[in-house]
C-alpha cells in the first residue's frame, strides 16, 4: 500500500452522510458542522449530543437502519456505527458509487483517513499515522496545541494583512520575499504570547518597508498603516 495523499476538503455547503447515532458520531459530526458541511445522519437510535444538534438546526436525521442507496446524496460518507457487517456495507456500497468514505477506526475499508488536527484560526496542523496509532496522534496533538497557541492566530492574521501590501510596496520579488522570510522567521509569536505588544510591534516595524507600519494595541488587537 502507497503512503497516504493528504488533502485538504473544502465541505462548505457538501453533503456529508453520518451511518451511525453514538459516541463517535459525534466527534465526526462536531468537525463536519465546524466546516460547515450539510449533514445528515442515519441511525435507528440517536444520542443526546447528536439530538440537540438535530432540535438545534445543525444537522438533520433519518431515524432508520442504513440502506445501501444512502451513499448516492452524499458528496462524503463516515461509517460511524458499532456493527463491523454495517460499516463494512457502507464502505463497499460507497467505493462502488465512487464515494470518498472513511470508515472510523477501521482505515483498512475507508478510501481516505480523517488526521488529528490543531487549529489557530487559519493555521491548521494535521497529523496522521495512516491509522496505525490513533494515541499517538492525540498525544502529538496536544504537544503542538502547547508549542502553537492562540498567539499564531494573530500573527497569522497580521501576516496576510500585510501580504498585500508589501507586494503592492516593494518592487523586486527578491526584495518581497525576504521581508516574508524575515517576519516568518521573526520572534513575533513569541513575544505576543508573553503579551510584549509593544516589543513585536517593533521588531515587525524593523522588518517592514517604510510606507508600512503596525501598532498593537494592550488587547493584542492591531493596526495596519499604509501610505
């Protein structure tokens, strides 16, 4: 078997069909509403969690067993329930329809396996283990949640704000792209995590062309001058 080739899925607005009502439905749901997938879930019994989602308006249910037609809505398929015979229909059912399916907990039926995921606003950062070690990618997951916190969300955010702006400022793309090394390089982050505002501000000023400019504000909001 080839190693994995990992993508990243746009699911706004797509299908996304849930067999299976527990537990870990839930979490599969969770991060499908978070990417704003239209989700439908079927299952004869459905957990309290996923109830509310349902009275909330979040995802809507079909309370019935699977039937192998289900796939054909569904732009992506997650085999949730705890009965091996049904999560290995539906892999088989949505493989043939040419279905994206995973199967939890199970990669060896599934077509593409759903990583371990830390996010600080647009930074994501997946790990996978091809499905070998489920553990070990939730402890390296609460490793990077510590080394990378809410502080990389602002800079983040600060560096594609000024994107623009340095391409539309400096004239040479030689010249743009060390100013971009030299902010990802910085110690930016580290200083907004300890909440030195005035100290990054600085540091990005020292960096930055003149005719653009940043001032933090004691929030840790910013602002972004451009002459």
């Amino acid at each position: 078997m080839g190693q994995d080739y990992l993508i990243a899925l746009d699911l706004t607005e797509e299908q996304v069909i849930v067999v299976g009502g527990g537990t870990v439905a839930v979490r599969k749901v969770k991060s499908l509403i978070e990417s704003e997938a239209t989700v439908k879930v079927i299952s004869p019994q459905l957990n309290s969690q996923l109830a509310e989602l349902v009275a909330e308006g979040l995802i809507a249910y079909e309370k019935r067993e699977y039937k192998s037609k289900d796939v054909e809505a569904g732009f992506l398929i997650i085999a949730a329930t705890d009965q091996a015979k049904v999560n290995k229909q539906v892999a088989q059912d949505a493989r043939a329809a040419g279905k994206l399916v995973n199967v939890v907990d199970q990669p060896q039926l599934s077509n593409f396996n759903v990583p371990a995921v830390v996010r600080q606003g647009d930074l994501t950062i997946s790990i996978s283990t091809a499905g070998k070690s489920p553990a070990l990618s939730g402890k390296l997951r609460r490793e990077l949640q510590a080394r990378y916190g809410q502080e990389y969300k602002i800079f983040l955010n600060l560096l594609g704000d000024l994107r623009s702006k340095i391409i539309n400022q400096v004239a040479t793309a030689e010249q743009r792209r060390k100013i971009f090394k030299d902010l990802a390089y910085s110690q930016v982050p580290e200083l907004l995590k300890v909440e030195k505002f005035k100290k990054a501000e600085e540091l990005i000023n020292g960096i930055l062309p003149s005719g653009i400019g940043v001032e933090f504000l004691e929030s840790g909001k910013y602002i972004v001058s451009f002459k």
